[in-house]
C-alpha cells in the first residue's frame, strides 16, 4: 500500500486520541468531585464508556498501519492494551463486588467467598495493568525505530507521549499513586494527539521531467555537410619553360624549341 494510506491511519488515530485525551481530563475531573457527590462517580462512568469507544476506534486505524508496515510492535500494542484495559476491567469489577460484599455480610462461608473475589480481582487486575505497560513499552519501541517516517517534531512527540502514558500506567499499579499517573497519561495522550497534524503524502512519483534528447541536425541543402578537402593536387605544367610555348601535355620536348621539358 501506498505511504498516503499509512498517514492516513496515522492521522486519524492522532484525531480519535484528542477525543480520549479531552475524555480523560474530564474523567479525571468528574473523579475528583465523585469524592463529595454522586454526580462526579455519574460522569466518570459515562466518560469511561466513551473512552473505551474511541479508543476501539483508534486501535483499527493502529491495526490497519500494523498491516501495512507488518510491523510487530503496532500488533502487540494493540493486542496487549485490549487485553490490559478487558483484564482490569474484570478485576475491578471482581475486587468492588468482593469488598462490597465483605462490608454487609457476616457469614464466614461469604466473607472467605468474598475475600477470595478481592484477592482474584486484585490479581487480574494487575495483569491487566502490566499488559498495559507493555502495551505503551511497544508504541514508543515502534516510534523510536521508525522516526524516518514522520516529520521530526511529529516522530518526536509521538515517542514522548508513549512514554508518559506508559509512565502513567506505572503508577496506575501503586493505586496510591493512580492520582498522578492520570495526569501522565493525559499529557502523552495530548502529545499523540500531534499525529493528526501529519499530511496526506502522494504514493511515490518522480517529479523529475524526463530530459528531451537534442535533435540530430541533418544536412540540408542549404547548408551542406562539409567535406574534408585534401591536400591540393599539383597542376601539371602546360607551357615550355624555355620559349613559353604552350603545350599539350605529355611532351618530352618542346615543338618549337626543342628544349627538353
């Protein structure tokens, strides 16, 4: 495929993650007031829906680049995230069950069934957030040994936002420190957001024109090809050298004379 379809998929999941930096900042913000109101935990789930969309989205046009390129960095970023994002989902979702269930019951048969949902969930959730580190690990590799194919500034930026966000995804795992690595995560994701600046470049053509050979100038009449001319015969001599009689060429000695010639 042409180097116009690769920017083209490029371009466009530098769009989409303008969308999920934006998205993210207001989730991070809706977090935040979800501490005093129920209306902030409200927005966070919304937000996170459309995040999950856009970000499935982002991850086609990743794909299509990856086929293109047969790249497999491209590949596992994708592969790994989907897998990371899916497995903290579950293990969250295991983990709040399990600790809401601890909370209200006082069976000990529930509370050992509950515990071991927190524990479970505690443990996939961390694999789900070390495929995500992963994941991020394999977008900067893919930026920093393919910089040739975009614009410096671009190439640039694109590697930097890679590496906050899998800087951000790092101190997702210490959950204390899940705080600041929201922030992380939206700085790199506006800083990939940049690759929707990248133009569309045509397929490759030589814009050279081809160079017109000089035409032959062939003889005319008017302006004949020159001959070499050699050097001038000598004139045979046709009068005698004695009387100035004239000769006829061929004679020994002259007719009138008699001298010899």
């Amino acid at each position: 495929m042409s180097e116009k379809n690769l920017n083209y998929h490029f371009r466009k999941f530098g769009k989409k993650m303008v969308s999920i930096a934006i998205l993210t900042l207001i989730s991070f913000i809706a977090t935040i007031i979800g501490m005093f109101t129920l209306i902030g935990g409200i927005i966070n789930f919304i937000m996170t829906i459309f995040i999950l969309f856009f970000f499935l989205s982002a991850l086609a046009n990743i794909k299509e680049a990856g086929k293109i390129l047969n790249n497999n960095n491209l590949f596992k970023y994708r592969s790994k995230l989907i897998w990371g994002t899916t497995l903290r989902v579950i293990g969250g979702g295991l983990f709040s069950v399990g600790f809401l269930g601890v909370t209200i019951v006082d069976r000990r048969i529930l509370l050992i069934t509950f515990i071991s949902l927190i524990v479970l969930g505690a443990i996939i959730w961390l694999i789900g957030s070390i495929f995500r580190i992963q994941s991020w690990s394999k977008l900067q590799s893919f930026f920093k040994a393919n910089m040739s194919l975009f614009p410096p500034n671009l190439a640039k930026g694109a590697h930097k936002g890679a590496k906050l966000s899998k800087f951000g995804s790092i101190l997702d795992i210490t959950i204390i420190l899940e705080f600041i690595g929201n922030i992380f995560r939206i700085f790199g994701y506006f800083k990939l957001s940049k690759l929707k600046n990248l133009q569309e470049t045509p397929s490759f053509e030589s814009t050279q024109k081809p160079v017109k050979a000089e035409p032959i100038e062939e003889p005319t009449e008017e302006f004949p090809k020159e001959i070499p001319k050699g050097p001038p015969k000598e004139q045979v001599m046709m009068f005698c050298p004695n009387c100035g009689s004239k000769l006829r060429g061929g004679e020994k000695f002259c007719s009138i004379c008699g001298s010899e010639v």
